[in-house]
C-alpha cells in the first residue's frame, strides 16, 4: 500500500494540516526527515535545524532498534529487546560510542560552523519521514523535553506501536496514517531514495 509520492509530497501534505498551528522552528531528523522538514519550513516561513539521533542495533540485526542515543549522548532502551537479547547496556559500549561520534561527525558536516538553533523553551515541529520502531523519534522528544520545548510531532506515517511509544512525550502528535500493516517506512512511498548528507547541507542552506 503506497500513499505518497516521495518526501516532498508527504511534507506538503503534512505542512498543510499544521498551517494552523504556531511555533519556532521545525527540526528534521536525518537525513529522510530534513527533506519532509523543509517542505514544512518553506511553507510556514520557520527556521529549519536538524535534530541528530542513532539508533543502536542490536548484534547481526542492525536494522533491529535496541533503542536510541541523543546529541547529549542520553540514551533510550528496548528493556524487552535488552533482556530478549541477553544484552547489558555496558556491553553495548563501543556501539554507543560509534554512534555519538556519527552524531558529532553529522552536526560539523550539516551546520557547517553554525550554532544549533535555541530550542530552550521555544515550541517546535519535530519532523521524520516516518516511524516504525519509534526510537529515534523518543530520543529526540526526551531531548527536546530536556529542554523544556514545546513539541508538535509531525509524521506522515507511524506504526501502533511506535505512536503508543511516543504520543505521551508530545503536546502534538499530527501523522497522516497509521496504517494497520507495516513492515517499513519505505514500503508506504512510491520513491523512497537514500538521502544523501550533500542533499541534507544543501536544503539546510
């Protein structure tokens, strides 16, 4: 079942249904949900950061969120993946690390020397192109939360389970469909390209 033409379409639609709503900034989650965030930015006139979270794969499943680390190197956790796995936080050690450094490497190349955009206390649109696990987004509303911003969450699309995981840490949630089959993000986008860091600096500026 495909229900939007590529990132651009689902931002405009996502952007239409928010036009009634105000706020500071919109902040992408790279790199898919920096294209959907710009369509928004564009059209709400709104400055436009990025907001970098990594999941944390579980051992030979990559792609299996054990959960997620934040630019302030906090950390949320599957405890029902963790025990499923037999796995220690402290055994995920050098995973972490990779994944904040991917995270610093990502904030230099992006912003390219400027500052992050205040977000203390600011009402902001976190935007990702879609949620399957929901622990990237978690990581980012518990930072955002740290902060004492306001959060509208805007997706096009989400699982049950992830918009269960995710709802109570948001003011908002805006998601276009939660549809009752998902497998992946990608199977409800007709193109649903890999996103590459040139295109993320380059709507960025």
């Amino acid at each position: 079942m495909k229900l939007f033409k590529d990132r651009q379409s689902a931002g405009k639609l996502l952007a239409n249904r928010l036009k009634d709503f105000r706020a500071d900034l919109v902040l992408g989650i790279p790199r898919g949900g920096v294209v959907v965030a710009y369509e928004i930015a564009k059209e709400s006139n709104l400055p436009l950061d990025v907001l970098i979270t990594r999941k944390i794969g579980a051992p030979d499943q990559p792609e299996l969120a054990l959960g997620a680390i934040d630019p302030e190197g906090e950390a949320v956790w599957d405890q029902d993946l963790l025990k499923q796995f037999k796995l220690k936080i402290e055994n995920l050690k050098l995973k972490i690390d990779d994944e904040i450094k991917e995270i610093k490497r990502r904030e230099e190349l992006y912003r390219q020397g400027k500052e992050f955009l205040d977000i203390d206390t600011k009402t902001v649109i976190l935007v990702d192109d879609g949620m399957a696990t929901g622990a990237t987004v978690l990581a980012a509303l518990k930072f955002l939360k740290r902060h004492e911003a306001k959060v509208i969450l805007a997706l096009p699309v989400a699982s049950t389970e992830a918009l269960e995981k995710v709802q109570n840490e948001a003011s908002e949630c805006i998601v276009l469909e939660v549809p009752e089959y998902f497998q992946s993000v990608g199977q409800f986008y007709y193109q649903f390209e890999p996103v590459e860091d040139e295109e993320v600096i380059q709507l960025l500026n």
